[in-house]
C-alpha cells in the first residue's frame, strides 16, 4: 500500500474510531488493520461495541475500554471472537505481544454472594509480556500473570502466577511445567 492510500484510510476510519489506535504494526506493517476497521463498523455504529475506540471483532464483548491498557501494536487481540472483556470496575493491562485465543473471559469483578443483585469491588487483571491465552480460558479478577504464562485451554485461573515462565491448566489453574 501506498503512503497516499493509508493516508486516505486513515482519515476515512478516524470518523469511526480513534487516530491513537489507527496505527501501529497491524495498520503499517501487515495491513490487517484496515480489513478489521471494516468488518468491525457494523458493530461499531449499531452493535454492542459503539464505544470502543478501536477496531474490535463484532461477537467480542468489551465493557469499558476506559478500563483497558494496552499497546497499539497488539490490537490483535481484540479481532479473536467470542471473547468477554468485563471489566466496569477494576482495569485489564495486556503486556506487549500477548495472544488470546477465541471465546476467552476476562472478568474483573463478580456477584456479591449475598446479594446477587449487587457487585464486588473490581480488582485488576494484568498479563505480563508475551503471555498466551488459550481458548475458553477464564481469568478471575485480581489475576496478575508474569511473563511468557501459557493458559491451558478451558482452564480457570482464579489466583495469580506472577513469576511467570510457565504453563498453568485446569480448574482452577495449576502449574503444570515451568519454561
């Protein structure tokens, strides 16, 4: 592509999203980017997503992006389906060059047990670099995941695996092999 075509693109797509996430490898580099910016405007204008800034796969849920940190060269992780970003107290915090695989739920807050009508305190959830979430994995609020952790699919993680450099698996997660 063309400086003048991205030039184009970009203004075209900052009347739907966010300049400050219209870049960045994916827009410069691989081009996806742009092809997520389209997919994801149907979504944007009458969806569940109308107030993300940022491209975001149409079957993902994100409660409050103002509660999200990540960088712009990993807005991957937002075109994975089927994923549940709930986080209306407590922030998510994505290190660089993570990975999330489909129908992932990242949950910052939960139930009061004794009124269900209510909700606990949010507490944050932070990945380290290059952690990989596998599919149906659930993270619980308060998780802190150190560097390089690999989530077993369909696994639970309900406490923090802060020093990192491990896999972790089932339910409730576990380390089952150091990297």
């Amino acid at each position: 592509m063309n400086k003048v075509l991205i030039f184009l693109l970009r203004t075209v797509f900052s009347i739907f999203y966010s300049k400050k996430y219209l870049k960045g490898r994916y827009f410069e580099q691989k081009r996806m980017g742009w092809y997520w910016c389209f997919i994801g405007l149907p979504s944007r204008l009458w969806g569940s997503n109308r107030t993300i800034p940022w491209p975001v796969n149409p079957r993902t849920l994100v409660s409050n992006p103002r509660n999200i940190e990540f960088s712009v060269d990993d807005i991957h992780i937002f075109q994975t389906p089927g994923c549940y970003w709930q986080n209306h107290s407590g922030r998510i915090i994505i290190g660089r060059n993570c990975y999330i695989a489909p129908n992932v739920g990242l949950i910052t807050t939960n139930h009061d047990v004794n009124d269900v009508t209510k909700h606990v305190e949010g507490k944050d959830i932070i990945l380290g670099e290059k952690c990989w979430i596998g599919m149906n994995a659930v993270l619980l609020p308060g998780v802190v995941l150190g560097p390089q952790t690999v989530v077993g699919a369909g696994s639970v993680v309900t406490h923090s695996f802060a020093e990192g450099h491990c896999v972790i698996a089932g339910n409730p997660a576990r380390i089952i092999r150091n990297l």
